[in-house]
C-alpha cells in the first residue's frame, strides 16, 4: 500500500492571523526533536515532534486564547485523513490532512464551514467535540478557582487533553486524575463537583461507573 507521508497544515498565526499553509513530510521529522512550522511573518506558528516514530506532538500557540494547546496524534491518525483542530472554545485553529484538501478547504471558508469541513472527511480531534469543551471550561474554572489540588499539597497542576479525556497531573508528584469526556454522561457527573483532589502517587479516573460508585 502507497502511504502518504506528506501533510499540508493551515494554521492560523497567533502574531498577524493570517493562515498559510505549511508543509511538512513524516520522514522529515528525528525522533524527539520538534521541527518549527512558520509563518509567512516570522513568527513560529507551531511546532511538531515525534516520540519514537508511534505519537506525534503538535504544540500550537492559539490565537484565540493564546495558550500553547498540544495535541498528540498515533502515526495512523495522522494518515487517515484530514484533521480539523480547535481552541477550546470550539474554534477551528489548524487543518491537517492532504495539501489539496487543505487549499480547497480554505478557499471555502467564506460558506457552509461545517457542510465543507464534511464534504472534504475532516474529523475532528475529539471524540465528541461539545462534551471536551464543556468539561475542559469546567475544568478550567475549577483550576482558577484553586479548586483542582494534590493530596501532597501541590497545586500546580498540568492539563493535557487527549481525543476521549483529560488527564490532570500534579507537576510535583506522579499523582494522576483522568476525566473521560465521551458523553454527555461525563459531563453531568462532573458538573456538580467543587474540587477535584488528586491522589498522591496515583492515577485514578472518574468516569459515570467510578463516579456512580463512591456516591
Ligand atoms: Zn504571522
Ligand atoms: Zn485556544
Ligand atoms: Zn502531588
């Protein structure tokens, strides 16, 4: 089977917001050193690296809500198809996929976005868009809040979002919490909680069977 190893990405820069699409090919890339992606304008749009050949990082400086987003993808991810990436907040921040998919997609932008984005197969990162976003912001402001802590009296805690969950790590200790966000079920046994406490040393999931359980 031929394989495509060349990707177009379209990212919109976080600098001058304009979107030009920059290519890259897998082989391009050495094992755990990032390559940047540019703009036109100089600033560093992205950058990508891949661990051991399996997982790709894709670190994006987001215009919208400047925060650096990273997004791992498996090798087959990658060259399945193409990829819509959002911002939090549901906006599309970078296309990945076949370099005349991508062209085509842009000059559409004006119309239909979400009948073009389907025409052309794009799928998005998450396995269900609406749930990520809500529990995400749910999260969010439970971090500002101060709300998210470690049993070990560390609150400097990272959020890493992955296709079907959210993993909360404590910078200090190897204490994991991960969050599905598949259905809305996941939301609702979220939505009433006021603080997320991570264990010390461990991981742990809340998910409707865990959640359901120590009620
Ligand atoms: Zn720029
Ligand atoms: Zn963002
Ligand atoms: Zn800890």
């Amino acid at each position: 089977m031929l394989v495509n190893t060349n990707l177009a990405l379209a990212i919109q820069c976080n600098k001058c917001h304009s979107i030009c699409t920059n290519k890259i090919t897998l082989f391009q890339l050495k094992n755990n050193k990032y390559i940047n992606i540019n703009c036109t304008c100089g600033e560093v749009k992205a950058r990508i690296k891949t661990e051991n050949y399996k997982e790709y990082r894709l670190e994006i400086p987001c215009f919208v809500c400047e925060e650096i987003h990273i997004f791992k993808y498996s090798l087959d991810q990658l060259l399945k198809g193409n990829i819509v990436v959002r911002c939090l907040n549901g906006m599309e921040i970078c296309f990945i996929g076949d370099e005349s998919d991508v062209k085509e997609l842009l000059k559409k932008k004006e119309e239909d976005f979400t009948k073009v984005l389907n025409d052309l197969s794009f799928y998005d990162y998450f396995v269900n868009n609406d749930v990520m976003i809500k529990i995400a912001n749910k999260i969010k402001e439970l971090k500002k809040e101060g709300s998210i802590i470690c049993e070990c009296g560390e609150n400097n805690i990272g959020i890493r979002l992955f296709p079907d969950r959210i993993e909360l790590k404590c910078l200090k200790c190897e204490g994991v919490q991960i969050i599905y966000a598949e259905t809305i079920e996941d939301y609702n046994n979220l939505l009433y909680r006021d603080y997320i406490m991570i264990h010390k040393d461990m991981v742990e999931y809340i998910d409707r069977f865990s959640y359901n359980n120590d009620r």
